[in-house]
C-alpha cells in the first residue's frame, strides 16, 4: 500500500509571508458565486492579521485559499515565497500536511479518535515517530494533558478547540488559519482560546491568520482587514 | 370368439364369463346336496338366487331379491326390494375380488357373502341377511319341497353348443318368516321364496337376444318356471324350456312347444328407453292351465352400472287364471333381459 | 397533513432522490432475505405436502388402517366382516415398479380391489369410458395410470409397459386412464394401479395384503370401533392413523429437512441483520436533516412514524422484489431437495412444488416484519436527536458505548446457557437443545461482538501505527469508532462464515467416517439387488430363488442375502433387516461399537438367536447390549437379547438385524433385498459380473455393483445429499459479505465531513482509501476471528450434540485445515475487497466542499 509518505526532516523554516494578488474565486453552478472579487493582500511574517466581515463575506474562502484547501480561479497565493496555486496535488497535500495548521469553528475533531489520536494524526499522516511526543507536548501545553484518553465528545467547547489549536501545531507548521474559532463558544472560553493563540504565535513564531465577525476578537491582531462581499476594505 | 352367454336365471352375470373350455358335460357326477348348494370354483360362472314374495302384519304385499354372483375371481351382488303398498322399488348392487371377509363363497355348503349381504342353509332352513341404508331384512326360509333338478338331472342346456349350458338347481317354494326394520319400524314379515343355484361355462347360443323367466308359485301348493330364449326376432329358441311341480309327486319338466306366450302391456323405462312387455297371458295346454301374470309395481328395473352392467327388469308378479277348469291364484317373479339396448355393453370384444 | 408531508419530503424522499443507491441496500437486504425464506419454506412445505398426499392417494378417504409385520393374511380379515355393519374396508398391495421406458423412474404400484374399492379411494376411470368396464379389464397384466403419468410416459390405452417389480422384468398393459380426485390428485398422479391379485403376484406378495384401510360411515363410533377390531384381529397385526404414513416418510426426513430450516433461518438471521444495518445507517445519516426538524418544531412522534413509514415502504419493495426471486429460487431449492430425497430416502417419492401462496404469504410477513422490527431502534434513536444543528458528533456513539457492559455479561450469560444445553438429551426424538445451543452461541455473538471490535479496534490503533503509519490508527479508529454498525457486519459475517466452517469441519467428518466404516464392511465383491433405475438405493426386493440362481453361477464362492424392511416401535420406523450370521461369523467385517470381535459376536447372536441393533437404533431407541428389543411378529410382539451394537452410517432411522434362519422362521418372509457375492480365487470381479447379468437375462432384472463402484457411489449420495447445505452456506457468507459492503459504503457516505477534513489537514487520498481498507480488514478479521470460536461451538454442537440425537452416529473429528484455511482466506480476501469502492469513495471527496457543508 502506498499509502505511506516518505519522512523527510525539513529545517524549521521561518514563519512564512503570505501574498495574494489579483485573486478571485468563483463557485461554479447554474448561478455562479463570486466569493471573492480580487483581492491583493500581504501579511509580513510572524504577523497576526485579523480578518473581520459579515457572514458569507468571503473569509471562509480566503482562509481555505491560504490553507492550500481550495484553488484561486484566478491570481496568486504565495505562502513563504511559494505560489501554492502552481503546486501539484500531491504537492499541495504535503503543504496542508506540513505548512499549514487550522482551526474551525465546529473545531472538526475526529469523533471516532481519542483528544490524543486527533492531535498525533496530521503528524502521523506525515509517517513521522515523533507524533506521540510532540502531541503530549502541545496537549500539555493547551492544559489538556489530563483528558489526552478521553473522545472529543466528552470535552467542552472551549477544551474542544485547544485541542483543535494542539492539532494544528503538531506538524511543526508557521502558518496558522483560525475561521472562526471563537464562533462557538462563550465569550470566556472564546477569551481563553484567543489569548492561548496569541500566546503560541510567540512563543512557536507563527503567522496567525484569524477571520472573526468579530471585533472584540480582532482586537488582539497586529493588523485587521475586512473582506466584504469578496473585496478587501482596510480595516 | 364365443358369444357369452346365457341361464335360465341371469344372463347379466353371465355377460361377462370367460369362457372355461369345457368340462365334459356327460361325465358330471350325479349332484349330491347340501354339497352341490355350495360353491364350485372350478365353474367359470356361478350365482345363487333368492326371490320372494312376502306381507306384513297390515297384509302389506313385498317382493325382495337377493343374487350373489361369482365371475371368475369377481363376487358381484343384487338386491331389489318392492314395496307393493306405496308402489316402490329400490335395488342396490356390489362389486368385489373374491377376497376373505369381503366377498366369499363356501365350497361344500351354502354360504356366501358379500359385504354385509348374506345367505346360508343347514339342512332344508335357509337364513338371509339383507342391509340397506335405511332398511334390514332378515329371513328364515325353510324349504317346503326339495331340490328340483333343472334339464337332464340338473344340466340345462341353453343352446346346442359345447359350453351353452349350466348346472340349475332350484328350490321352487321356502315358507318365508323374518323381520323387515325401515326406518327404525320393525314389523314381522312372512311369505314365499324361490331358491335357483347355477353354475357352468356361461356360454349363451350365437344370436341370442336375451330371454323372459317366470317363477310362479301357486296357492294350490304347485309352482311353474319358465324360460324363452329369444332371437332378435322375439321368437323362442327350441331350448328355451320350464319345469312344473306338481303339489306332490315328481316335477313335470316342459319343452318350449309346451307353452304358449302372450304379452298384454308394455312398460317403458324412463331411465333406459328400454320397452318391455308388462304383463302376459301364459297358456300349457298340456297341463289345461292358463294364467295372466302381472307385475306388482310397473317399475322394477335394475340398471346394475358398477357391478355387471347390465340393466335388467326383474320384478314381482301377481297371477290369477285357472286350471283344470278351477281358478288359481298366486305370486311369483319374472325376470326380462335384452330389451333395453343396454344389456351387452360390450364385454364381448374382448 | 401537509407538514407530514414534507417532513417526509425532508427526511425520506428528497434524500432518496438525492441519493437513490443508498436505498438499494437495504431494499436488496430484505428482498434476499424474503427470497431464501420463501424458497426453503417452499420447498419444505412440498416436501411435507407431497408426502401427504402420497400417502392420502393410497389412504384414501379411510379411517384408520391395518397393517402388520409382513403386511396383513388376507385370511385375517374374515375378523373385519363385522365393518361392513359400520362402513367398509379396503385391502391393498404396495410394492415399487421401476420404469423401463428409458426414464428409469420409480412409481409406487398399488393394488386393490378395483371392483369394490370406491369407497376408500376416490379415482374413477376416465378411459376407457364406461365404469364397467374396469372389471372387464381388471386383473391379468393390466394396470391403470392417470392421465398424466400416462402422457409423460407415452402410454395410452393398450399400450405395454415394460417394468421391474420383485427384481423381475414384467411387460404389463395400460388397461386404462385413471383421474383422481380430491387430496389425492397431485401424488396420484404417478401411482401404477392394478388389480390387487396382479399386484400380489407381481410383487411376490400371494396371499397377502399390505394395508386394510378401514373407512367407517358418518356418526359411527371410530374408538369404539377400533377397540372392536383390536379385540377380534389377529394378533401381530396393529391399527394405526391414516396419516402415519405420510408421517412416517415425514419423519424419515424430519432430520434432513430440520438441517434445511436451520439453515434458511441462518440465510434469514443474516438478512435482518443487514436490512437493520442499513436502516440504522440511513438513518444516523439523516441527523442534521432531524436535528433541524426538530429545531423547527416536529415532535418525536412524528419523526418516529416518518422513519417507520420509510421501513415499511422498504419492506414493501424489498418483499415485492424478494417475492418474485423467490418463485425462481423455489424452484431450483425443489429441484435440488426433491433430488436428494428421492435419492436417499424414497425412491418413488415425487416431490411436486405446492402452492407458492403460503411461502409468500410467510416471507412477506418476515420481510416486512423484519424491516420494520430493524426500522424500529434506529428510529427511536432517531428522535432523541437534539434540535440543535450543531449537534455533537458521536453522541449516539456515547449512549451505545454505556451499554457495552450490559450486553458483554448477557453475552456470557448465553454462552453459559449453550453450554448447558448442549448437555441436555434429545425431545422428542430431536435435539432441540442442541439447536438452542446453536441459537444461543448466535446470541452471544451479536451481543458480544461490539465490545470485540473495541477491543479489536484498540489492539490495532496501538498495533498498525509502526507498519501501517496513519493509515493503521486512521483504520482502527474508524473501525472502533462505528461500534454498533460495525458489530452488526461483524455478527452477521461471523455467524455465517462460523456456521459455514462448522458444516465443512462436520461434513467432512461425516465423510470421512463414513469412508473408513465402507472400507471395513464392504468386503464381498459383487452386491445384486432389483434393478433400480436411476435410484441409488434399494428399490424393490427379489425372489428367494434368486439366491440359487446367483450360487450357480460359475465362478461364485458364495452367496450372502440380505433383508430389510420397513418396520415401526411405538410409531417410530425403523428397519428390520436380517442377513446370514454365519457370513459374519466366517469373514468379520461389521464394526461393534465396543470394539467386540465381530465374528466371536455374530456366532454368539446365531446361537442365542439374538439380535444386532445399529448404533442410530441403539440412541433413537435407547437399547444396548444385554438388554432386549421388542419387535412386532406375525404372532405378536416378541423381544429378542441383544447381542451388539455396530456402526452403521447407512441408514439414520436404525436397523434390528436377525440371523437369516431365525427370521424366516419367526416372519416366513423369504425375499431377499440385495445379495453380496463372493467370487471364488482368482475369479475376476467384473468378469464374474458379466457372466451373472448374462445368466440372469429373461429371468431377473438385476442391478450388480462391484465393491469399488458401491464405494464410489456411497460417497457420491454422500456428497450430492449435502450439496443443498453448501448451497445455502453460499447465500448466507454472500449476503453477509454483501453487509460488510454496505457497512463500509455507509460510512464513506457519512464521513464524507471527516475525510474533508482528513484531506484539509493533510492526509493524501491514498491515506485515506488506506484507512478505509484497513476498516473493511478490521471488520473481516474480527469476523473471521469470531467465526473460527463459533465455529468451533458451532462444530461441537454437530459433531456431538445434534448429530448423534437425530442421526445416531458416532463421528470421529476430523478437521480439513486447509479447506477451512481457504474457506476463512477467502472470506477475508473478500471483505477487503469490499472496502475498495468505499474507499475510493472516501478519497475522493473534496476537502473543501467537505467542510463547506457544515
């Protein structure tokens, strides 16, 4: 089976610069959707830029562009000088593996697999042995050491999504993509769960990436644009 | 291919013998009885025959018939009952192998049986047991006369061929006294029988038609029997012949040019299209006796399709005329085949 | 109303529309199971059915019936005159005649007294036309056919018929058609009537009838009757039921058609298992849709009928569909059984389909039943669902997770109750308990194999990481993850490839000791019995004379008969044989259970005028050596010491064997039913074969087997009797292999969220198809891990519960390893194989329209 990925030991790169030029996305259909109209965006590295706007305003897409999730229609995203658009599948695969960590709203735990399990996987998906290691460490980090045996559904919302925010560093990844990681919470575990991303962004050097509706979120950002109706606006 | 057969009682038995190759008539040994009453297996036919009239306490007139048959390895029985009050007539019939408590024929003696029809004799008394649905009859018949050898001591040829005759014995008058329970009613009967036993090849002369029989008995203590073998014309074959026993003394047997014949009415059977003569004028010159016989009840057919297949009219008679110049009266039965077109269903093709 | 209806719309027939092929599933669950349920009802109920009214044919309309030890004296009915007071009574001759016409078939030959037997049997002559003319042709060579026999045989009126009956070829003439009528009409059908004395003489059977049937009038006391008729017939004789005949032959294949059952409800277990698998599937499914129903105000209620109304509409298509496989499937299941059993147990018996309208009738009640009984849990689950559209993934997964405990100790608690069962002796002559063992080690499965695939799925999740990498986790999560489906496809694979394995580990011990037992007690050269057309068995019987006929022969060193013949004990048949002791007293060859001398035995039975009973007679009857056996003779019942008991494969009723000599003299039956031959030294076999059928031509119609043909065709009715169980192990590991399909399919339908995910933090297609392979093994393995335990129950339970108390052999084990290697190769092989479409489902989801979904 090839399902295994080579292991190959990457030097730590440093937090990647993200540049988008000119770029549009249409979801095709009978009544095509222009989620985002062209947009031209930098982020420096190392930056926590805040994404705010409305609902349906193109943040999710933005985001899922970055994370090498979806294709632009049109223009670039580069991510720490590489144009991720121009990559092959398997290519692309490895840098969502490798390069990008994110977090959801609706956290997207695997429910069939312990809080550990979850947090090893990306890691593991990469054929690395030192899954387990590093996910006891970011679980401990995040303060969830205590509940590694436990299934998701037996967490909090909040315990949810640092487990969810433990996961997507597990690979070793500088770019972080939260949507949202607050829309499903309280406002004190949404607190709680800022502040700890905050936190790792220095501690770990990571380009944070955080699209909110809102401000009270955003406030914490180096930056913040707003993206409404796909256009970006200066926030 | 022999045309079957013929005797003086029932040719319908006879209709459907094979024929057994002839065991020669002149060496038969004299008929011993009550031996003879019993059954003769190596005969390719054989019947017993009891016919009756009988009253009631009321003075109710009945006839009853009970005939076992043996055709080779076949019992086959007929019963007809008369009821001259309410002019009804009902017959029933079996079928069986000769098989043991089912259908069987002593040798020896008379006893022969079929289903829960029977009939034995010890010494001159004679028991019947007749079962019917609705009704049982039993009847202790004592002989009054002995055996009469019919023909030439008991052989009586029915046509100039080798296996046209039979051994014929009758009885020709039994005091009749029994039961009759109908319908949970009993009531004492009394009366006259008629007892004929035949046996023998069964071969009936080529261009027989059937054949008229008349067992009367008279109330001066004398009985008459008669028999005409008809061709297809009507007319009497020469062996077409009777018997008449006197009160007392020696029976008188009779030649067909003894008797003269005459039918007086006609009776058409609703069920068979068959047309027989219903009633007729009997004369025997030879013996200055004369007599109408007429039948009890118009119907009494026999239409036997499960048993030997043959339809037949066999019935009660009453009998008046005179003798000698002195009137005599009487009852007796007749019996008429060959008149309904149904009676040689074709056995013979065989 | 119009809520209902798009309730229904939301939940039912817009996700059908959407997604039509997860229908199809559980459609085809119920429509398999609906087919095999009617097909082996069927062919069950003809089989019953036909022997009815085989039996009724000869039965006729009659109250009771006479038979005796060697059939009834005809001298003995003269005690039945008195009937005639109260109804009537029939003699008959049965006896067997084997066609000649190239078709090889056997047809029952009956006769009775044509003149007077109307009133038992209800035939009439249909031609020639006039009724009178049955005693015109009753008795010389003349037999009546109805209609039918007479138009598959090509024979008309006048026609000859060339037959073997009593090991003699007859030339016979069709005298005329016969129609039956009333119960009688169907098996009548191949009925040969003839006049009682031709049958008596054809069969060799003079002076004797089979059976008196005794037909008594309306409103005639029958027990009054029949204590009349005890007290005045001879004694030896007895009166039993109409219906013990057709009973009987019933009975005789009770054990063989109770194998068939077994079976079919295993095919049926594993179809409601699939049909409750996928419902339950279709409906975790539609959580999101629920969720947001309820947040939009529908109660519980009307969720729960939605998803009832859904299971019948299931049921409804899938009966529909099932009903009209099972016609075709009925058909061939018939085909099949009838075959064996005309083969092995009744050479005349004429198994003709009965009417479909019953099996349907049961198979659409079970159908429709079984969907709405699996519709049921998931549809209680399905209105626990919380209104909100946010709901926790894996909630339901938590409530079953709770039960596992519970369900674990019910699981020993069944074990422990099959264990004692299976200690239990046989009700009724059948080992009920020891099916109930079988059910129970089901039970025990369904309710334990959840907590195996947990268990399973842990050892994997630590196990697979270093060969497998994330696909090894991945797998065994998503094994572990989806306990209840999953368990479901593993019971339903387990039970069926467990009983499957069980069935090879038995018939193959069967088989085997079945060859060792011919080795050792086939020891003469030639074997002659009455021709027998295409039957195996024993098909007629043959004249004494033939005996004399066989030892002249040049080149014959001796001559051993044998008889056997059909006998009863307290209503139960047996077979009462007789063979010449001092044949076994010379040359051995009869196994004794105790490991006795054979000949030291034989002699001691000769001299003590003892019996032999075979091992199924020494359980069926509960007798052993030292004690006595009662058997009904022509003077009355008369017990006999028992001097051993041997193994005998060849018959599961059991058999009383007595010396020749003494059962000539107690029965004065002199027949013979087959005859070994020995040749003299140095006299070729097969040579001294040609040199008996050339000898016995125009005179015997015999059928001469060498030692190494009866070998080989022993084992080929061994063989062809179990190709129905295979057949219908087949069915049942196909449907659940088709389940584990299923399963897997459902879940890349419903994981379509997760492997977006998967895809969007980084794992390749490959990973993820890898995952789901690594599923579809999981489910085989613990599959195929729980079969090979149950198989190993399964396999106790035949071997030495069920087996020995309804066929009363001793069965040594013997275990083709690489038979059951293959068998449970094979399965495995195909359970991954079942998770290549799913997989490549699940690899194929777009991680971004995935997560957009949420």
């Amino acid at each position: 089976m090839p399902v295994l990925a080579v292991p190959v030991e990457s030097p730590a790169p440093a937090a990647p610069a993200l540049a988008c030029r000119g770029v549009r996305k249409v979801y095709g259909g009978a009544e095509p959707v222009v989620a985002l109209a062209g947009v031209d965006l930098d982020v420096p590295s190392g930056e926590f830029l805040g994404v705010l706007g409305p609902s349906g305003g193109g943040k999710s897409t933005l985001l899922h562009l970055l994370g090498g999730i979806d294709r632009a229609t049109e223009g670039t995203v580069s991510v720490g000088g590489r144009e991720i658009g121009a990559l092959s599948e398997g290519e692309l695969t490895l840098f969502r593996r490798r390069d990008v960590g994110m977090v959801f709203q609706f956290f997207n735990l695997l429910p069939h697999l312990t809080i550990r399990e979850n947090v090893e996987l990306p890691r593991l998906l990469d054929g690395r042995s030192d899954a387990s290691a590093r996910a006891a460490d970011l679980l401990a980090r995040v303060g969830l050491a205590h509940r590694a045996g436990a299934h998701p559904y037996e967490l909090s919302g909040g315990e949810m999504q640092r487990v969810a925010i433990a996961r997507a560093l597990v690979t070793g990844a500088r770019l972080l993509l939260a949507d949202e990681p607050t829309g499903n919470l309280d406002s004190k575990n949404g607190e709680q769960v800022l502040s700890l991303l905050d936190e790792i962004r220095h501690e770990r050097g990571v380009t944070l990436v955080l699209a909110t509706h809102s401000h009270a979120a955003a406030a914490r950002a180096d930056r913040r644009v707003e993206i409404r109706d796909g256009r970006l606006m200066a926030g | 291919m022999k045309r079957s057969t013929a005797g003086a009682g029932l040719l319908p038995a006879l209709l459907f013998a094979s024929v057994l190759s002839g065991a020669p008539t002149a060496a038969a040994p004299p008929l011993a009885f009550p031996a003879d009453h019993g059954s003769h297996p190596s005969a390719a036919i054989e019947w017993w025959y009891y016919t009756g009239n009988l009253s009631d306490a009321a003075g109710r007139p009945f006839g009853f018939q009970l005939t076992f048959f043996r055709v080779g390895d076949f019992a086959l029985a007929h019963a007809a009952w008369t009821d001259g009050s309410r002019r009804t007539f009902e017959f029933q019939e079996k079928a069986h192998l000769v098989l043991p408590g089912i259908a069987e024929f002593a040798e020896g003696r008379l006893e022969v049986m079929n289903e829960d029809w029977s009939a034995s004799a010890k010494g001159s008394v004679h028991r019947l047991r007749l079962r019917w649905e609705n009704r049982a009859v039993d009847l202790v018949l004592t002989a009054a006369k002995p055996p009469v050898l019919q023909g030439e001591k008991g052989l009586s040829r029915k046509g100039p061929g080798e296996n046209e005759y039979s051994h014929y014995v009758s009885i020709p008058r039994l005091a009749a006294a029994g039961t009759l329970v109908e319908e949970g009613r009993r009531s004492p009967l009394t009366g006259t029988a008629w007892f004929d036993h035949e046996w023998g090849p069964g071969a009936l002369p080529a261009g027989a038609a059937g054949w008229d029989w008349f067992a009367l008995q008279f109330d001066d203590g004398s009985e008459l029997m008669l028999y005409r073998i008809r061709t297809k014309d009507g007319a009497a074959t020469p062996f077409s012949s009777g018997v008449f026993v006197p009160p007392a003394g020696d029976p008188v047997p009779l030649r067909s040019n003894d008797v003269r014949f005459r039918a007086t009415g006609q009776w058409r059977s609703p069920r068979s299209g068959g047309v027989y003569p219903a009633g007729w004028e009997i004369a025997l010159p030879r013996l200055s006796l004369s007599v109408r016989v007429d039948p009890l009840v118009a119907d009494q057919e026999l239409v036997t399709g499960r048993s030997t297949g043959v339809t037949y009219w066999e019935g009660a008679c009453r009998v008046s005329g005179q003798r000698g110049g002195k009137t005599l009266t009487g009852r007796g039965y007749a019996e008429l085949t060959g008149y309904s077109g149904r009676d040689v269903p074709g056995f013979n093709s065989r | 109303m119009t809520a209902l209806r798009l309730v229904v719309r939301a939940l039912v027939t817009g996700p059908a529309r959407r997604h039509p092929l997860r229908l199809v599933l559980p459609v085809a669950g119920v429509a398999i199971g609906v087919a095999a349920i009617a097909a082996i009802h069927h062919a069950n109920r003809s089989v019953t059915e036909s022997f009815r009214q085989a039996a009724a044919s000869v039965a006729g309309r009659s109250d009771f019936t006479v038979t005796g030890p060697v059939g009834v004296p005809l001298e003995a009915m003269r005690a039945f005159s008195f009937l005639w007071d109260v109804g009537s009574f029939a003699p008959a001759v049965t006896g067997i005649a084997v066609l000649q016409d190239g078709s090889g078939e056997a047809a029952d030959l009956l006769g009775v007294d044509l003149a007077g037997d109307g009133a038992v049997r209800s035939w009439e002559l249909v031609a020639p036309a006039d009724r009178s003319s049955l005693l015109r042709l009753a008795g010389g060579d003349n037999v009546f056919l109805s209609e039918g026999f007479a138009r598959r045989h090509g024979l008309r009126p006048g026609s000859p018929m060339r037959v073997v009956a009593g090991g003699v070829l007859h030339t016979l003439h069709v005298g005329g058609l016969l129609r039956f009528s009333g119960v009688a009409r169907a098996a009548g059908e191949d009925l040969v009537v003839t006049d009682l004395l031709t049958a008596q003489r054809i069969l060799g059977k003079i002076g004797r009838a089979d059976r008196v049937d005794v037909v008594l009038r309306p409103g005639v006391d029958r027990a009054k009757v029949r204590r009349a008729l005890a007290s005045r017939m001879p004694a030896g004789l007895r009166i039993e039921a109409p219906d013990r005949s057709a009973a009987s032959a019933d009975r005789m294949v009770r054990a063989f058609r109770f194998n068939l059952n077994a079976l079919g409800s295993l095919t049926l277990l594993v179809g409601v298992f699939l049909i409750a698998n996928a419902v339950s599937i279709s409906v975790l499914r539609r959580r999101p849709e629920i969720a947001t129903l309820k947040a939009v105000g529908a109660s519980r209620g009307l969720i729960f009928a939605v998803f009832l109304i859904e299971g019948a509409a299931i049921g409804v298509a899938g009966t529909l569909l099932g009903e009209a496989g099972g016609v075709f499937l009925a058909r061939a299941a018939l085909r099949a059984i009838g075959g064996t059993i005309a083969n092995i147990y009744l050479p005349t018996a004429r198994i003709a389909g009965g009417s479909f309208a019953s099996p349907a009738l049961l198979a659409g009640v079970v159908g429709l039943g079984a969907a709405l009984l699996a519709t049921v849990i998931p549809a209680a689950e399905a209105t626990r669902v919380p209104p909100s559209p946010a709901m926790r993934a894996g909630s339901v997964e938590a409530v079953r997770r709770a039960r596992l405990v519970p369900r674990a100790l019910a699981s020993v608690a069944a074990l422990g109750l099959a264990a004692a069962a299976s200690f239990l002796p046989p009700f009724d002559g059948f080992p009920f308990f020891g099916f109930a063992a079988v059910g129970l080690i089901v039970a025990a499965l369904s309710l334990g194999a959840p907590l195996f695939v947990l268990v399973a799925a842990r050892a994997a999740g630590r196990l697979l990481r270093a060969p497998l990498g994330a696909p090894g986790p991945l797998g065994a999560g998503f094994f572990g993850g989806a306990l209840a489906r999953n368990g479901i496809a593993v019971t339903a694979l387990a039970m069926a490839l467990g009983m499957t394995l069980a069935m090879i580990v038995t018939v193959a011990s069967i088989r085997e000791t079945v060859r060792v037992w011919v080795e050792t007690t086939l020891r003469s050269d030639l074997w002659v019995k009455a021709a027998a057309g295409k039957s195996s068995g024993i098909v007629g019987d043959l004249p004494e004379d033939v005996l004399a006929f066989l030892a002249a022969v040049p080149g014959v060193a001796a001559v051993d008969p044998f008889r056997a013949r059909d006998a009863a004990f307290d209503g139960r048949p047996y077979t009462l044989g007789s063979g010449d002791f001092r044949v076994v007293a010379r040359i051995g060859g009869l196994p004794f259970l105790n490991g006795a001398d054979p000949r030291q035995t034989a002699e001691r039975a000769r001299r003590e005028g003892a019996a032999l009973i075979s091992e199924p007679f020494a359980r069926r009857f509960g007798v052993s050596p030292g004690k006595r056996v009662t058997i009904d003779t022509p003077r009355g019942p008369r017990s006999f010491a028992v001097a051993g008991v041997y193994r005998d494969y060849s018959n599961d009723r059991g058999t009383v064997m007595l010396d020749r000599e003494l059962y000539l003299q107690v029965f004065g039956d002199r027949r013979v039913s087959s005859v070994a031959v020995l040749a003299a030294p140095g006299v070729d076999p097969a040579a001294l074969r040609r040199a008996i059928a050339t000898a016995a031509r125009g005179r015997y119609a015999l059928s001469i087997s060498t030692n190494r043909e009866l070998r080989r065709e022993v084992l080929r009715i061994f063989d062809r009797t179990f190709a129905v169980t295979r057949g219908l192990e087949a069915i049942a590991v196909a449907v659940a292999i088709l389940g584990i399909a299923n399963a897997l399919l459902a879940s890349a339908v419903e994981r379509r969220r997760t492997f977006g995910l998967l895809r969007a933090i980084g794992a390749s297609r490959e990973q993820i198809r890898g995952a789901v392979l690594v599923e579809a093994a999981l489910t085989g393995i613990v599959a195929t891990g729980a079969a090979v335990a149950a198989a190993a129950a399964f396999a106790y339970l035949l071997l030495a519960v069920i087996n020995p108390q309804s066929f009363g052999w001793t069965v040594s084990l013997d275990v083709p390893l690489t038979t059951l290697a293959g068998a449970a190769a094979l399965v495995l092989g195909a359970s991954i194989l079942a998770g290549v479409f799913p997989g490549r489902l699940a690899a194929a989801v777009d991680p971004a329209a995935a997560l957009a979904e949420e």
